[in-house]
C-alpha cells in the first residue's frame, strides 16, 4: 500500500540491539520478570513522572489487574462508551458492572455531565480514556468530581504514551493508568502493557496479581485470584529500545499532523480536523477529522483503498461499546453525543515512518475520493 493507515519503525540500530539483548537473554535462560522487565518500568515510571510502574503483558491485563487491586467485585465502574472493547470487559472480568456514559465532541473524552447524572452509592471507580492521544481538558473537573464522592479516577491511557496536558504526562493523573504497546501504538513492545500509580499499596497488589496471585516469585503460595499477566524479557527489551524514540516519534507524528492541519484549515468538501485543546500536548496516536454526516465514511475509504493506495486508519471508534451486543444489557441512558461522535469522523494514517510527501497525497486523495463518493451518490440520486 503507498500510503498504509500504521507503520511500526525501527532502526537498524535498534535493531542491531535488540538482538544482541534478546540473544545474551537467550543464552542466560532470564526469559520472564528480569533486568530488563525492572528497567523498562524503571524508565516508564520516569516518562510519567510516578513513582510506581508494573509491566504487564497487554493493556488489557493493566487495566484489570488495576480494578482487582482497587476491588470493585459487583459495583458499577463508569466508562465512557466510546471505547475500545478492553476497556469494558476488563470491568466484567475484574468482577464489576459497567454503566456507560456519554461523550464530547471536544476530545471524545468523558463527558463531565454525563458523569454527574451516572454516580451513585454503588459507583465503586471512573475510567477516563485518553482517545487518540489527547487528554480530556475537562480532567481536573473530571478528578474534582471524583475525589468529591471518594471514587477512585483511572486512566486509560493506552493511546497517550508522551501525552501531557498543561506539561504534565499521560499516567500521572488517576489513582492508577493503563498503557497499551500494541504494535499498532504509538510504541510498541510486540504484546505489552503497563501500569503507572502513585499508590504504593496498589503496586504491591499490581506484582501480586501479575504473577498468578502468587505472594512472591520465588513461591507458590498464592494469596489474590490472579493470573499469568506478566510480560517477557523479549517483550521488554523491544518496549525498552521503542521507549528511548519516543521523543523522535512523538515529534515525526507532529510534523505529520502539521501537514494536515494546513492542508485541511481551507478544506472544502466536508471534512475537518479535530482540533487538539488548548493545554494539550498529542503524541497523535490518531489523527481525527470530523465527517459531514452527508459522507458516506465506508464509500470513503473504500475509495481511497482502491484508487488511490491509501489506508485510513481505524476510528475511535466505529461503534459505541454500548451498540455491541456482547455488551447488551448493561446500563445505558441517552448516548447521543458518543453515537453521533462514532459515527461521523475517520482517522487519517498516521506514523514515525511517514513523510510530508505521503501526507500531502493523502490530502490530495481526499479531495479525489470525495469528489468520487459524490459523484457516484449523485448518480444513484438520478
């Protein structure tokens, strides 16, 4: 594809260190909960400027291990329903019942009134999503509400690894966040995820829950219900080697949206960008451009796939979790902003390998698929 929506980057220097690191590993036989697991959460602490980090094995396993330790078995866990899938199921599989609750057009984040109208007695955590890689400029309000009522605030910050909101980082925020190092993330360790607190108690729970519940790594006496949630040696030499670019990546990321920023401010053809809010420094995981609801996003993409090379990148997202029948029946009131936010943007590529030129084709696509899409529904119309 000329054009692909993600692209993982590593150079052949990192590389070349990889492999050494991954073969002395290797030959060591020092496969799992090593040097190189301590020194990866060591340096990820430090990104977010927090005391406490525990690597896991996805960002999915943080976020449950994060709601077993807090205990949340049979209460309510509010989560925005403009999600990603883990994000709910981690509240069931912790033991929780999730209410969803609506979102704003201005970050697709929680929406402040929306969390009022969803707090109750039974109300035992709040999760914030960072979508995209912005964070919500509505957080302090958000963790304000949430220390009034004594209900812890987590992060999902699987998309915001170098994120800040007024210079302060993704993962320093809530009682605990979660990161995700999918390879479709901002960096990627393979298969990975880790946890950030400030919460001495919870990062003890955090080891505890990793290793199969077990009370030290060396035992087999087992004192939570945990499970095999640890991350690899492997893993963690490659998130090491993708954590010391970050920086590099972050920057390449706002080069790009830079690009599209300017290309898009005198768009015609019903298409914007989101604008990041004031105060928020993006590492662009995605970079969202609102749709006129007279598009037709599938017609869209599908042009631009098959004439002109070009992958635009998943949304965020395409349904509301709320929308997913796996998540039938649990609590949901008028979800109207979510719905209407899911529905009408797309995700333009995005990523460290990216040049301007590509970015500037793709604007240029864009221009040709529209006019394609519209064409083709006019014809339909006569």
């Amino acid at each position: 594809m000329r054009v692909p929506p993600a692209a993982i980057s590593f150079s052949t220097e990192d590389i070349s260190q990889i492999t050494a690191e991954l073969s002395e590993s290797l030959a060591t036989g020092a496969l799992t909960l090593g040097k190189h697991g301590r020194q990866f959460e060591e340096e990820f602490a430090a990104l977010c400027r927090i005391p406490y980090a525990v690597a896991v094995n996805s960002g999915t396993s943080a976020l449950e291990i994060i709601l077993r330790a807090i205990g949340v078995g049979n209460r309510e866990v509010i989560v925005p329903t403009n999600t990603f899938f883990a994000t709910a199921a981690a509240v069931i599989h912790a033991g929780g019942r999730v209410r969803f609750a609506d979102c704003e057009p201005g970050s697709f984040a929680l929406d402040v009134g929306s969390l009022r109208e969803c707090l109750n007695a039974n109300t035992a955590a709040v999760i914030l999503v960072h979508i995209g890689g912005i964070i919500s400029p509505h957080l302090g309000d958000i963790a304000e509400i949430c220390n009034q009522v004594g209900v812890p605030l987590i992060e999902d910050a699987a998309h915001a690894q170098g994120s800040t909101l007024s210079a302060r980082p993704a993962g320093s925020f809530g009682t605990a966040a979660a990161f995700s190092f999918y390879p479709t993330k901002v960096m990627t360790s393979g298969e990975g995820g880790m946890i950030t607190t400030g919460d001495e108690a919870l990062y003890r729970e955090a080891l505890i829950y990793r290793d199969q519940g077990k009370e030290g790594f060396t035992t087999n006496y087992h004192v939570r219900l945990g499970y095999n949630w640890r991350m690899s040696e492997p893993h963690a030499i490659i998130g090491r080697a993708q954590l010391r670019r970050l920086p590099e990546f972050i920057d390449r990321r706002r080069e790009i949206a830079q690009v599209y920023d300017r290309r898009l401010a005198g768009f015609r053809g019903g298409l914007r960008p989101l604008s990041v809010p004031r105060g928020v420094q993006s590492n662009y995981y995605k970079y969202i451009a609102l749709l006129d609801p007279a598009i037709a996003r599938a017609a869209l993409k599908k042009a631009m796939r098959d004439e002109f090379d070009v992958g635009l990148s998943g949304e965020v997202y395409e349904t509301p979790c709320h929308q997913q029948p796996v998540f039938r029946g649990y609590p949901a009131g008028r979800l109207h902003q979510a719905e209407r936010i899911c529905s009408e943007h797309i995700c333009l590529p995005i990523s460290a390998k990216m040049t301007t030129q590509e970015a500037e084709y793709v604007v240029d696509s864009l221009e040709g698929a529209l006019e394609l899409t519209q064409t083709a529904n006019a014809a339909v119309g006569d």
